[in-house]
C-alpha cells in the first residue's frame, strides 16, 4: 500500500480545481484505511470484497469517486463471511468524495471554527475536515457504536484525532459547534441539532427522502433561516437503532394483482419517480412518507407502485410510453397528487425549489416557501 498517495492524489485533482483548499486534505489522506471492506451490489444480491484479498482492486476502489457501500441492515461488511448475503437497506458508507466536499462547501467552514460532523461512517469525512481544520476543531458523532469504534481506530491509522463519539442528534447534544455538517439525511430539523448550534451558526443538511439540500444560520430566538441551496443530494436517513425499522415493501408485491377502488387511463407515462429527483422532491413534501416502485419487463412493460402509511396505494401500468392504467385505492389518490406535480412542472417549466427560503422554529418546525407555496416539514 505504499503507493497509496499517488491514487489519492489523482483522486484529489479529479473531485477539486488547483487552488482548492481542500486539495491537500484530499491528496493526503489514505481512503483505503477506511475500507477495508465493503459490499458490491450486484444484480443477485449484495456480495462482500475484502480489500486485502486484490490490493490492485482496493486501491481502484477506495480512490475512486464512488460511495463505498460498507453496511447492509444490521451486518457490517467487518464482520461479513464471503457466503453472506443480507438483506435491507444500506445502513453505512464512504461516500464519494466529490459529495462530501459538496457538503463541505455549502457548510462555508473557516479557520478557528468549532465544526461537528453528523454520521461518522466510515470516518473518511472526518479525517479530511481534521485535516484542513485540525483534530481539536472538529467532532464526528454517529448513533452506532462499532461505527465510531472503528472510526477512530481508522482515523488514528491514519494520523488523525478528530473527537468522536456515539450520540443521537435527536437527544441533545454534548457541546456547541460553529458549523453543523450532516451527511445522513434529516426527516426534520430536530430542536436538539438547533441547540448545539451557536447563534450566527450555519447547519448543512439534506432533507430525507428528497434531494434537497438546505442551508441555514442561527437565529437569536433559537430557530434558524437560510435557503434551498441550488444544488442535490441524497444520503441515507437517521436511524435510531442497528437498521431501519420494518417498511412498507412487503405490500408491494400484494399490490401486483389488486384491483383498484378507482381504475382510470393516466395523463403521463410511467416513470421510475425516485430518479427523476424534483418530481419526487415536491411530491414528498406534498404527500410527505410515500413508498416507491418501478418494474420493467424485457418487453417494455412497466409497472410503478406507490404505497403509504396511511392505506393509500397506487399501481399504474404500461408499455413503454404508453398511456398507463392506473388503479388506485384508500383515502389519498397518489397517483393522481403525482401526476398534479407532473403537471405543475410541464405548464411552468419548473418547480422552484431551488432558492427558496427557508424558515426552522425554535421546535424544528421548518417552512419552505417561494411565493405564495409553502411546504412544511415536521
């Protein structure tokens, strides 16, 4: 692994320009000791990779501008046997190294600043921000305890001490910070992340199950304001426990056959809604807890599910661009709230997300507004 530092190198000219000054925070700092192993999705299922089984891979690998997938439900890829398969959602990464700094960039950190970093991970994060800023400028918190354990054993390999610890942002906090960074995605802006920020303080963070990254500074009543940054994102969402609790996915496949309390022709063809990111962004703050979707047979046929917790769901289905059928059923219509989005966006030519302002109470209450539309996230 000695030659560590020329593929770190060449991922720093890749994911930043000549007189960044994240530059050397890149270049210098060994990825690879951040994961040693990981898992590969694969059309199968999720398969493990141990970094020191193909030095050339891991090398490859961990200095590439990819997300490094290193935990699948409660089953970290450390503890993993090659013939596991686990199921779930992804629960811990490296994520790539371009988003990262994106994140960094909308924080506006500086020299002299108290800087807390919301999801250790794999640690990676944190060692580049204790690289530019120093080891006693900088907290990480993540709410598993083998990610902080390992984070810190990893970030010492790798000549960094940032502090590190196993905390919750939804309980308070221990200490006030300059600058708040989130690379887990928030379902709200928790009164306790408020509390840990200091007044004239900036919070960066992407709101769960939307693209949207919000900046905003410290108010002297506790709330806070800013705007929808003009840019994206996605993370993985806070968890409280080792995984996720248990979704709406095994309603999906009672789903395929179900004949709807209404069956109508759709004005749209079917999409997959979680890649088309402004659609699903302003639907989710809509109708906020939407479960999605989409199946494609070898013949073009497509079939879109959308479930929630309230009993609502939709199927709709077509081939190819074809006008869908589109059955619905419980209290919400949500195909029909999916395609007034659609809709909005043909005639407008847009959403206005991007820029709007941004408004958190004192109690993580947050408002989003453009004119006369307003979302709000509690």
């Amino acid at each position: 692994m000695n030659d560590w530092r020329k593929h770190a190198a060449a991922l720093a000219e890749k994911v930043t320009h000549p007189q960044s000054r994240w530059r050397d925070a890149v270049a210098g700092t060994p990825r690879h000791l951040f994961v040693p192993r990981w898992w590969w999705k694969e059309p199968t299922g999720p398969v493990l990779a141990d970094g020191s089984a193909d030095p050339d891979l891991w090398m490859r690998v961990a200095y590439s501008d990819m997300t490094v997938l290193t935990r699948i439900g409660a089953l970290h890829a450390d503890h993993a046997h090659p013939d596991d398969h686990p199921e779930g959602l992804p629960t811990s990464s490296a994520t790539l190294p371009s988003l990262t700094l994106q994140m960094y960039r909308h924080l506006r950190p500086a020299e002299g600043m108290d800087i807390l970093d919301v999801g250790t991970g794999s640690g990676y994060g944190a060692a580049l921000l204790a690289h530019r800023f120093g080891n006693e400028r900088v907290t990480t918190i993540d709410v598993d305890p083998y990610l902080t354990k390992a984070a810190a054993e990893r970030l010492a390999a790798a000549g960094a001490a940032p502090r590190t610890l196993t905390a919750d942002v939804m309980e308070p906090l221990p200490g006030q910070w300059d600058r708040i960074v989130c690379t887990v995605s928030l379902p709200r802006i928790p009164p306790t992340l408020l509390a840990a920020l200091r007044t004239g303080g900036r919070l960066v963070t992407n709101i769960a199950d939307t693209c949207l990254i919000i900046g905003i500074e410290k108010t002297e009543d506790g709330g806070a304001v800013g705007r929808v940054e003009r840019d994206w994102a996605g993370f993985m969402t806070t968890r409280h426990g080792d995984d996720y609790p248990p979704g709406r996915a095994e309603r999906f496949a009672d789903l395929r056959n179900q004949e709807g309390e209404e069956v109508s022709t759709g004005r749209y063809p079917v999409l997959k809604v979680m890649e088309a990111w402004d659609l699903w962004t302003m639907l989710e703050l809509t109708v906020p807890g939407i479960a999605h979707r989409h199946e494609e047979g070898p013949d073009g046929q497509q079939t879109a599910y959308m479930v929630h917790a309230d009993g609502s769901w939709a199927r709709a289905e077509a081939h190819r661009t074809d006008p869908p059928t589109v059955h619905q059923g419980g209290p919400r219509r949500l195909w029909s709230e999916l395609e007034r989005v659609r809709h909005k966006l043909n005639t407008e030519g847009g959403l206005g997300l991007y820029g709007s302002r941004v408004r958190v109470e004192p109690d993580g209450v947050c408002r989003i507004e453009r004119g006369e539309w307003v979302a709000t996230i509690e």
